[in-house]
C-alpha cells in the first residue's frame, strides 16, 4: 500500500517559502542535499514534490501521459502559444513528428559551415581592447543561427531587437508570477513581508502584451511574405507550411506556424546562448582550463576554422561545454503535473500535484560529483555520463519531451567556442556584478562584460 508523503521530512513551509522566495536555486540545492528521494514542499494551498532522486526523475520525464507539463510551462503559453514546448497529447505528437526532420544529425550537419560563417562574421568586427557583453553577443549570434535555419533568412536589426526586448520583458515577467506567488502564499499564512524592492512592477502585464504583439509582428511579417513569395523553401518554415492533415487535408493556420516558429526561436537561441555565455565567464575564472582547451585547439585545427569533421577531435572542448551546463544548465528545472493518482517510490502522488526535477540541484549534488562547485571539464572524461545513473545529469531534459534541438545546441556551442577561442581572449571586466537570474533561463541579470584580447 502507498504511504502518505506528508510522512516524508520536509522543510518548515514558512521558512522554505522566505527561502525559496529569496533563493531559489539555492532552495532547492539544499533540499535535494538534505532530503533524499521525494521532498514535500508546501506553497500556499498546493503541495509540490521536489524529487531528488535520479529514478524519480527518470519515471517522471519518461512518461508523457501521466506526467504532463505543468502551469509553470503552461503559463508561457501567453508568449508561445501552442507550439511544440507547450502542447500536449496527439497534437504534440504530430508537431513533435513534422519537426524531427529538422533536427536530424543529418541535417544538422549541414548546419555546421552556416555556423562557423555566423561566427566569422561576428568576429570581423571584434577589435582587441573593446569591451562587449558577451551575453549580448552571444544571444545575437545564436539568433542569426536559429534564423537562417527555420526561415532560411537573414535577421534585420529590427526584428532582432523586438525578438530581444520580447525576451527580456518575458523573463522579467516569469520572475514577478514567481515572487507575487510566494508573497501571495505568505499572506495566507500571516507572514506578508514587504515587497522587495527589485519586485518589477504591476504594468509588467501591460508590458508583456506589447512585446508580445511585437513578436507576433515580427513572425507574421516573415509568413506572410514568405505566402506571398508563392515559394515553399527546405526551411523549417517551408516544411511546416507544406505538411497536410492525414484526415482532413488541411494546412497549418498561420496561427500555428506562428505558435512553432516563435517556440523555436525563443527556446532555440537563448538557451545556447546562455550555455556559451556562461562558458567565458567560467573560461576566464579558470586559466588552467582555458589554456587546455587552446592547447587542444591548436594541436586539432591549429588556426584553422573548424568544420564538421573536426568534431570528434574537439574531445575536451566538448568537456568544456558539458560541465559549463553541468554547473549553469540554461534550464535550471522542468516540472510536471499527475494527471492521475499514482505511485513514485511507494508514496501516493495525488492527482493534480506538481513534481519538480532540478538540474541546478542535481548537477551539483555531492552525491554524484566531487567537489561539485568546481569547474572541471576533465571529470567528463572516461564517458562519466553512460556511468551516472540516468537522471543526474539532464540539461536537455529526459524521456519522448527531451530537447529537440539537444545535437544542433552541442554541435553549435563546441563550433562557435572553437571558432572564437582560436581568435580572442575573453577577460573578464574588473569588480562587475556577475547575478544569476534564473526565470525561463538562467541568464547573467546584467549580463557579463569581457574585454577582447586578440590572440597572437
Ligand atoms: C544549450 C541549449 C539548450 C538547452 C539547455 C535546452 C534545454 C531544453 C530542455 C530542458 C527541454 C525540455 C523541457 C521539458 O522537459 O519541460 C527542451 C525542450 C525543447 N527545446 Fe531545447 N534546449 C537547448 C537548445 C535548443 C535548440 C537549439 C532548439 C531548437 C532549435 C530547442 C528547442 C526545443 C524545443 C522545441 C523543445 C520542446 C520539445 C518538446 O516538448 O517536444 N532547444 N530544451
């Protein structure tokens, strides 16, 4: 028989909410730590289940049925719509199928010169001495990457900055929900804490419906003209645009070619960017890694820019990139919602509860890594992830919703790595304020300043 999970130690509910409300990552970094297994965590009226064993975690993301996304995904729908990050059942299924395409290694590999050409671009107009946000640059980068590749387009500078600002004002706005949910949970319970100064404010709604017409703008623009071209294209958006419904032959509205195209974008760029961005800040922390992967470098391509087929030599580069989203994974946790009574472990999941699996957390459980908080690309040598058990390391997510992109983001993050580290330095500003913000992604709140020094 199942035992009730209100059995399980869990942290007091008042300090866990000013906790979590505080500090997240760390929240749940302590949790997972401290509890073993199923970690009970009243917020308000709802419990949460935040699971910190790799089984667990493993049963959950395998299972699309029972385990379906949870309000946290869902409330981003506003911004996404119904498309492939979203949706759910027969219809995801479907779209899930006419993208694949898309992302077959195949086919990625014809990314890999149109990656490396970005990047060039980029650097042609970097100088040594300057100081640029690489996290700017970074997202820039990968947005002209995701661009060619779903419309076989260039991006305008205008389009690029409304796709930007949609972003910012997006993350900012996941933060609020997150902070006017732990407030509201703590009014209920008596403990109402003034509002944090840094809270934004109540016209964040407002806000996010203009950046959210402007993305829309933006996307229908390229449809449209793409319709009016009369051409259909090898692009993704070419691909969607021809796929007819088995049952009744119908074509995707412009509604959902909008719905799948801004899902790509948004979660096909930022999310590279954030992993490469990270990777310089931690490169420029650690020399003795930095000095490795040029060595590796300059004996693989020796100035050479790289190509596909340098890849399976670029072995510590990869490394490089895998434990930078080992210690900042670009989602630091994916939840679900039990669409039924079930069993986790032998405790009763009642219907309705949200379950949480935190790479932040289990990538840095001690558990599994020693000395987690290092920054040490060589542990991955060996082949450490077939060795973990499944569900400690999962920055792509696990089971049928994993990551699609999951071989073009590696492929792109190792070639643009390679690409800029043959030609600068990235030094790290003096005395900035390097802050996590983790909302959708982990971003750099104030991003990350580097001063350029052009390799001789
Ligand atoms: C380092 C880069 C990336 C990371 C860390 C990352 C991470 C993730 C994670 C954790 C999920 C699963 C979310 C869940 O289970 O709830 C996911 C799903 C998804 N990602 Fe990525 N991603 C990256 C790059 C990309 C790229 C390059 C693309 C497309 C060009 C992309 C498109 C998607 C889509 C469409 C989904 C939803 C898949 C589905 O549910 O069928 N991602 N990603």
């Amino acid at each position: 028989m199942s035992q009730d999970l209100l059995n399980l130690p869990h942290p007091n509910p008042v300090t866990a909410l000013e906790e979590y409300g505080s500090d997240r990552l760390g929240f749940m970094q302590r949790c997972t730590q401290d509890y073993e297994g199923i970690v009970p965590l009243k917020f308000g009226d709802e419990w949460f289940c935040l699971l910190s064993n790799p089984d667990y975690i493993t049963q959950v993301l395998k299972d699309r049925m029972l385990f379906i996304k949870a309000a946290e995904t869902q409330q981003l729908s506003g911004i996404l719509g119904n498309g492939l990050l979203n949706s759910e059942g027969d219809f995801w299924l479907r779209q899930r199928r006419l993208a694949q395409p898309v992302f077959h290694q195949q086919q990625i590999n014809s990314y890999a010169a149109m990656m490396v050409g970005y990047t060039q671009r980029m650097l042609e107009t970097w100088q040594d001495g300057e100081v640029h946000d690489v996290h700017e640059a970074m997202m820039r980068l990968t947005l002209n990457i995701v661009m060619k590749t779903i419309f076989d387009q260039d991006v305008e500078d205008t389009a690029a900055g409304s796709i930007a600002h949609t972003l910012d004002v997006a993350m900012n706005w996941v933060e609020y929900q997150e902070a006017k949910n732990v407030m509201g949970a703590l009014t209920e319970i008596g403990e109402l804490r003034s509002p944090s100064a840094d809270m934004p404010s109540e016209d964040i709604d407002q806000r996010l419906q203009e950046a959210i017409a402007l993305l829309d703008e933006t996307v229908y623009a390229i449809i449209q003209q793409r319709r009016a071209s009369g051409k259909t294209g090898k692009d993704l958006l070419g691909m969607l645009m021809q796929v007819e419904d088995a049952d009744d032959g119908s074509r995707m509205t412009d509604k959902q070619l909008r719905d799948e195209a801004a899902t790509l974008i948004l979660a096909g760029h930022e999310t590279t960017a954030n992993a490469l961005s990270w990777t310089w800040m931690l490169l420029a922390q650690n020399p003795d890694v930095r000095e490795k992967l040029n060595a590796e470098l300059k004996t693989v391509l020796n100035g050479r820019t790289p190509t596909l087929a340098d890849l399976p030599q670029l072995t510590y580069t990869n490394w490089v990139i895998k434990e930078s989203m080992r210690l900042y994974p670009p989602a630091t946790d994916v939840s679900r919602e039990a669409t039924q009574d079930c069993e986790i472990g032998g405790y009763l999941i009642p219907k309705g509860t949200t379950l949480i699996a935190s790479q932040w957390a289990m990538h840095r459980n001690p558990r599994y890594f020693s000395e987690p908080e290092l920054f040490q690309p060589e542990r991955w040598a060996n082949d450490l992830e077939k060795q973990l058990p499944r569900g400690v390391y999962f920055p792509f997510g696990d089971g049928p919703r994993v990551c699609i992109g999951k071989s073009f983001a590696v492929m792109e993050a190792v070639l643009l790595l390679a690409t800029i580290a043959q030609k600068f330095q990235l030094d790290l500003v003096a005395d900035q304020n390097i802050e996590l913000q983790p909302s959708i992604t982990l971003r750099a709140r104030h991003g990350i300043q580097v001063v350029l020094k052009a390799v001789a």
